[in-house]
C-alpha cells in the first residue's frame, strides 16, 4: 500500500499511485498548448499516521544527511533509492547587512548555491531519481532552461542512470557544459523553454522515457518542499514570516507551499509564511496576471531576461502559485535586469555568496520589498538563494569594472590603496 495518494490541484479527485502518472487525466484533457498546466497532481500523506512518528524530536534525533531526515513525509519507500549526490542541509545565515540596510530586524539567507550541482533544482531531480530507482527506470527525460537539466544529469550520473535534456540552445555555456560532462544526451532545441518542454512531453511518450519536467512530474515538488522543511527546523522548529521566491515555472514556489502546508497539516506549525513571487520584468505573467486581477495567466511569448532560470513564458506550476498567494496572502512582483545585476554585486560583497541572476533577482525583490514596506522592520524574513553564480560569467560580469594591470612596484600599489 502507498503511503501517498494524489490530489488533483483543480477538480480535488484523488487518485491511487500506478493508476496515473503525471496529470490528472480529467482536466488534462482541457489542457490547451502554452498555457499552464491542468491537472497538476499533489501528494497526500496520511498525515496522522505520520504524525505518530515524524516530529521536532525525531528530526532531530535522525543520523540521516539529506532528504532522508525527512522520509516518513516524501513519496519514497526506502532511503537507499536517494542518489549519492546528497542534497544535504544547507546554510540559512542570518544577513545581518542586508536587514540593517533596508530597516529589517532579522533576514536571512537560504544558500542553495553549494547543492551538489550549484543550484536548488538538485531537489527535484534528487527526489525524481530516487522515484524511477523504485519504478526501475534506467532513463529519465527533462526540459529546461539549464539548472533542472545540469541537476538531472548529474544525479542520474551518481545512479547510474541515463538522462536526456531538452534546452534552448541560449542556454549559457556553463550549465550545457556541466550537463555534457555528467553525460546526459543534450539536445538543444532552436526556440525556447516552452517549446522544449513540449517537445520532451511528446518524446517520453515516443521513446517509454520517464519525464522530470517540473510541475508535471509531481514528484519535483515533493523534492523541492524539502527546503521548507530544513528552513522549519534550523528556525528551531518555527516558521518566518516572509519566504521570498524567485520565480519562472512556479514549482520552487509550490514546493516551498506544499512543505509548509504539509506541516499545518499535522499541527506542527500554525500559520503559512507570506510568500512573494519575485519575476524578471522581462518575463513576468504571474505578476501581470496579479496584476490585472483576470484569474487568469498569458503567456509571455518573447520573454526577454539576463536571469535565464526563470525566462518562463508559460508558468506550468501557474495555478498553483496563484492559488498558493491567495491561501498565504503573498505578494508578486518583477524587478529589472539592472537590479538583478546590482543585487549579484550585493550579495557577493555583504555575504560572500556569489549567485547567478535568478537567485539574484530574489534578493532584488527583498530591496524592493523593504523599500515599499510590503515587508515590515520586525518581519522575519527567507531570502531563497537558488543558484550558483558560476553558471552564468557573463551576466554576473556585466556588474563588474575590472582594473587594469599596473607594473610590479610597491609605489604603484601605495598610489592604489
């Protein structure tokens, strides 16, 4: 017996683990190309039963690095199927700086940007080798605009499975490099994201390979929960008042909902943290479809942004982000790329995190945030720092003036400092 079922995010059907696999079939049949997804599936626990052994005293009694901490409230059966790249704990520092900057009593920093990979979508990808391990599936599918794609292949890599990966072929250097060097199948794809992301759907379905596209695999959100339920207990069992979300496809949001809702569930916390959806202005049809107060998201169809991990025309977790704010009474708001560019500078020189422009652009909504006291001076504030800054040179280089060389001379150097 599963110790899970899935619940349909739009029409709240329940189905039985094996009777479906990706969507619900009711409303995917609704589904129209670029637009986000229908039928989004949720894992229900039978959180009572969970209860009886997953608690602040048992977390931290736990021997276990990573997400196996977590076990009793994750779709998988056995620890052993988490592959050996480890997702483990990662820091949540307290941004003493930044809060007296913009007025805040307490931020602080989550830093994904040391996962295995370089970026938080190790998560999911963990999470979705660890489900095809117990399905014995040996090859596994992705679409993405790089992160996703380098945190498949690298933990496929460290299971001996095969990926293949679907990516614009703007994706920067760096991140095809690292896919290419943990031997995933890439596949560049002369459009953009959410072509890509069509074109994989219809490839699984032609070849038999399991697909970890994000949000429709249901399985990423579980894996990427796992940072709320670390953000849970390095706040000594507590939760913040704001968990601030870069965001392109929506699923980072939605996980981060789905951990805390989770914990509502069993008692565990009483209220859900504000969530604030921070989008490029380049890319940004949560926040217009906010905005306009429609209940309803365009897609954008020339997304313009430097942060290439949320450049999502079509936000496939949309949905459930818009329903998620409405529940937790959050915020959503774009910043531009010359924030996003400032705000790798700023981060780098008050914390010593080096992020790429997506992370960036959370830290950039945090300013904004301050600024327009949306976020209040005794609010207790997570800033989701997603992604390395050495996935993307160029764009954290255009926020840099290089000095020129100067001749070897002490003189020189007194003239300098």
């Amino acid at each position: 017996m599963s110790k899970f079922i899935f619940e349909c995010i739009d029409c709240k059907k329940h189905y039985v683990p094996g009777d479906v696999e990706y969507l619900c079939p009711t409303c995917a049949i609704k589904q129209k190309e670029m637009e986000p997804l229908r039928g989004l599936l949720k894992c229900i626990y039978d959180y009572e039963k969970v209860l009886k052994v997953f608690n602040p005293k048992s977390v931290k009694g736990k021997g276990e690095r990573g997400p196996a901490r977590y076990l009793e409230l994750l779709p998988i059966e056995s620890p052993t199927s988490i592959p050996p790249l480890i997702t483990d704990l990662t820091p949540l520092r307290l941004a003493q700086k930044i809060g007296h900057d913009l007025g805040l009593d307490e931020v602080w920093i989550k830093d994904d940007t040391c996962l295995p990979t370089g970026s938080f979508k190790d998560r999911a990808s963990s999470m979705v080798v660890a489900i095809a391990k117990e399905k014995e599936i040996d090859t596994i599918a992705t679409a993405s605009t790089g992160n996703a794609a380098v945190a498949l292949a690298g933990m496929a890599a460290s299971a001996e499975m095969q990926s293949v990966i679907f990516v614009p072929e703007s994706a920067p250097k760096a991140k095809l490099t690292q896919i290419a060097v943990y031997g995933g199948k890439l596949i560049p794809i002369k459009g953009n994201y959410d072509q890509a992301f069509e074109l994989s759907i219809k490839a699984c379905e032609e070849f038999g390979w399991y697909n970890r596209n994000t949000g429709y695999n249901p399985f990423t959100v579980e894996g990427k929960k796992t940072a709320a339920l670390e953000i849970w207990e390095q706040m000594f069992f507590s939760v913040p008042d704001w968990v601030v979300v870069p965001t392109g496809d929506g699923v980072i949001l939605a996980g981060i909902e789905k951990g805390f809702s989770d914990l509502r569930e069993m008692g565990l916390i009483d209220h859900l943290p504000k969530l604030a959806v921070v989008q490029a202005e380049g890319c940004k049809p949560i926040v217009d479809a906010i905005d306009q107060n429609t209940g309803k998201i365009f897609p954008e169809l020339n997304p313009k942004t430097i942060a290439d991990s949320i450049s999502v025309g079509v936000p496939r977790a949309g949905r459930w982000v818009m329903e998620a704010l409405k529940s937790c009474g959050g915020k959503a708001i774009s910043v531009t790329d010359d924030e996003i560019v400032d705000a790798i500078r700023y981060l780098g020189n008050t914390m010593g995190i080096f992020c790429e422009p997506a992370a960036a652009a959370a830290v950039a909504g945090l300013r904004k945030l301050a600024n327009e006291n949306v976020i209040e001076h005794n609010d207790r504030v997570v800033v989701l720092v997603t992604g390395n800054g050495l996935k993307d040179i160029p764009a954290a280089s255009k926020g840099i003036e290089f000095p020129e060389a100067v001749k070897p001379e002490v003189d020189v150097i007194k003239g300098l400092v």
